[in-house]
C-alpha cells in the first residue's frame, strides 16, 4: 500500500476545504480558485503515485514547496495560525513525507 499517496491525496482534499471555507467565510474568489486549482493538481499527483509513476511525486513535490512558500508569506503578513500556519506546517509534514524513503525488507532466500 502506498501510503504517501493517500497522505498526499488527504492534503488535497484539505486544500479544497479551505478554499471553500475561505471563500464562504470571507467572500474570497481567490481563494476558492487556488484552492481548488491547487488541490486538483495535488489530486491529481496523488492519483498517478498510487499507479507508481515518478511523475505524481515529482508534481506533488513541486507544488508543494510552492504552497509552502505561499503559506509561510501569509502567515508574516497575518501573523495568524490559522489557516496559513496550519497549511504551512501541513506541506512540511507532505515534503517530509515525500521525501521519506522507507527501508523495504527484502524477502529470505532459502538455500
């Protein structure tokens, strides 16, 4: 089981979530864009990780440390957790995530 496919995939759910939240909250069409846009391509990466293509990683990485650094601006311009401290700290655990490379145990060969 691919488990950092599914991890990524949660975030982007996550991110459509706050793009509505922020769009019913605060009336923001940006925000709702973005969310959405971002979350899909995050979906979408997802997606083709569970099918072992190198490229879902790769675009899941990239967008990521974008979003990181999106994040991480709102949160000094704010100075609030919520919700770009929250988001920030979600893509670190992601980027983490994605680049963990988990030891495989190699099956006993019989003699």
């Amino acid at each position: 089981m691919n488990w950092r496919a599914y991890l990524v995939m949660a975030y982007g759910v996550l991110l459509i979530a706050g793009g509505i939240i922020g769009f019913v909250m605060a009336n923001s069409v940006p925000s709702l864009i973005m969310g959405c846009g971002s979350a899909l391509l995050i979906l979408a990466s997802g997606y083709n990780m569970l099918l072992n293509q190198p490229v879902g990683r790769k675009v899941a990485l990239a967008t990521t440390v974008f979003l990181l650094a999106f994040f991480v601006y709102r949160f000094f311009l704010t100075g609030k957790i919520m919700p770009a401290g929250m988001m920030a700290i979600a893509s670190i655990i992601i980027i983490i995530t994605l680049f963990y490379k988990a030891k495989e145990l190699k099956p006993l060969k019989h003699k």
